[in-house]
C-alpha cells in the first residue's frame, strides 16, 4: 500500500491528507498527523 499526502480544497483551511492507495484505488483516508495546519484532524474525515 502506498501513501499520497494532499490537500483537502474543500473550504479555506486547506488541510492535509494521506490517501492510501492500493492497486490504483484510494482505500483510506485520514488527515496527516503533525502537518502544521490540522494536526491530524479535520472536519470532512
């Protein structure tokens, strides 16, 4: 499984996530923990 770190466009926050992805499909999502503008939390995951 691979990890891909983004950026959550939905409002103007712009928090991160880690999308992990196998076999091209995103299987989970969660926000990044100790990225500086979320912390690991956000309102959509």
């Amino acid at each position: 499984m691979k990890k891909v770190q983004t950026t959550c466009n939905y409002c103007a926050i712009d928090c991160n996530l880690d999308f992990y992805v196998e076999d091209n499909r995103i299987v989970k999502t969660v926000p990044t923990k100790g990225y500086p503008v979320n912390d690991g939390f956000s309102s959509g995951a």
